[in-house]
C-alpha cells in the first residue's frame, strides 16, 4: 500500500507568506492572519505567534470523519510550554470534532481528543521548547493514541 492511500491532504507549510497550498490534493489552507515564516526542520516553516495565526480550511466535509477512522501528523517547534495551543484541529465556535496540540488538559502536555471529550489521551512527554518533535495521533474504532 501506499503512503499516499486514503491521504487527504498534505501540507508543506513551506511558503514564505499567504495560503499554504495543499501538496496532495485541492483543499489549500487559507490564511487567517499574517502568519510568519522562518527555517524549519527541513527548508522552511511557518511561525505561528502563539494569539491569533492560523489556516483555516473552512467546512469542508472532507475533514468530516465521524466516528471513522483516521490519523494526523505534525513536525512541531515551541517557544513556550505553557497555555493552551492546537496544532491540529477540525473546530467552530460550538463544535470541536478533533484536536491535538498541548496545555488543553495538563499544563505543558501533549493530548489529543475527538468530539466526545470522552476519548482523550495525554502524553507522558511534556512540551519542550526551541526542541522539533514528531507528533502523530489516530483514532482505530475507539482506541485513541498518541505518539511523541
């Protein structure tokens, strides 16, 4: 099988300013606020500032997944432990299907959780900052897990 089997999107984070465009499909992620860039993992990356930057995808349905199963990946750089951050996430006003990134249960942990509230897993690993870290989560029928 191929790693490209069931992808839905694939996102570089690459680009210097502006929407980021999805590298695998057509669902580009638009800018909300001025996002920054500065040197990645590997070229370059985007600087979230912490208060109000992030990519909106709108209300596509594709990132709908009900109680089906899925699993997200993320390269992630801190410079700070604490508060609550989201670096994924399927979200509205009144409505949070998914959600993975630190400080939503524990301060300075890593979680991830689905709609439910009641499927919520935490990292031993606390949030370092100035360090990468390869974070993955998936959801396989009700088992939730969490990789750091």
């Amino acid at each position: 099988m191929s790693l490209l089997t069931n992808l839905l999107a694939y996102y570089k984070m690459d680009e210097a300013s502006g929407d980021e465009p999805d590298a695998h499909a057509a669902y580009d992620a638009n800018e909300n606020s001025t996002v920054g860039s500065t040197t990645g993992k590997i070229g370059n990356a985007r600087d979230f500032d912490g208060t109000n930057d992030f990519f909106d995808l709108a209300a596509d349905a594709v990132f709908n997944f009900g109680t089906g199963n899925f699993s997200l990946a993320a390269w992630v750089k801190t410079d700070t432990t604490s508060g609550y951050h989201i670096v994924l996430g399927k979200d509205t006003e009144s409505n949070r299907a998914w959600a993975f990134g630190f400080g939503g249960l524990t301060a300075g942990k890593w979680s991830f959780s689905d709609i439910t509230g009641s499927h919520t897993v935490e990292s031993s690993t606390s949030v370092g900052s100035g360090v990468w870290v390869h974070l993955a989560a998936t959801r396989n029928g009700t088992t939730h897990k969490l990789y750091v």
